[in-house]
C-alpha cells in the first residue's frame, strides 16, 4: 500500500501527523550490514497525513506547522508505530517534530 493509498484510509485528529517513516540502512565502512535490532530507531519522516489542527480554549483552530510532502525530524520515542502493508508508519503529535528539512 502506498502513502497516497493510506493517506487516504487514515486521517489524522487534532495536532496529529501521519509520517511514513524513513529507514536507511545502516552499513559499517567495511560493508557489514547493521541489523534492525542493534540500529538506533530511525528519526526521519515523510509527513503523508495531518490533522486539522489543535484547537485553542477560544475555540479557533490553531493551524498545523507542517504539510504533507515534508520530511521532518521527530524525538526518538515519539508517537505510535503502525504498519500497512510493507511500509511503517507512525503517528504523532505536531509538539514532537522537531525540525523540517528542506531541499
């Protein structure tokens, strides 16, 4: 399934962003493929979804600071990691992003 395809299936509440997380594989410089268990978790995502927004005590919508398309950089344990398909995926609130990366 595709980030376009989820993206359509899971909409996001509140504050909350849908990242498609970035996995590159980590390699030692004599070639050694690290394995997924002894890797640090991966702290780079493709924003495929957000919610509408957090809403304020006064009722308005304070807007979301990201859109989707954007990769960003997230606090290492943040959010809920989910699965659809062959692609991980995880959900978080806006406050743990730390940083968009741009170019």
């Amino acid at each position: 399934m595709t980030a376009t395809a989820t993206q359509n299936k899971l909409k996001p509440l509140a504050d909350r962003v849908v990242l498609e997380v970035i996995d590159d594989q980590e390699q030692t410089t004599g070639g050694i493929f690290i394995p997924d268990t002894a890797r640090e978790k991966p702290q780079q995502g493709r924003v495929v979804a957000v919610g509408p927004g957090k809403r304020l005590e006064n009722g308005q919508l304070e807007p979301m600071n990201v859109s989707e398309g954007q990769v960003v950089l997230f606090q290492k344990y943040a959010g809920t990691d989910i699965k659809f398909g062959d692609t991980e995926f995880k959900i978080l609130a806006e406050r743990d992003i730390l940083g968009v990366i741009e170019g």
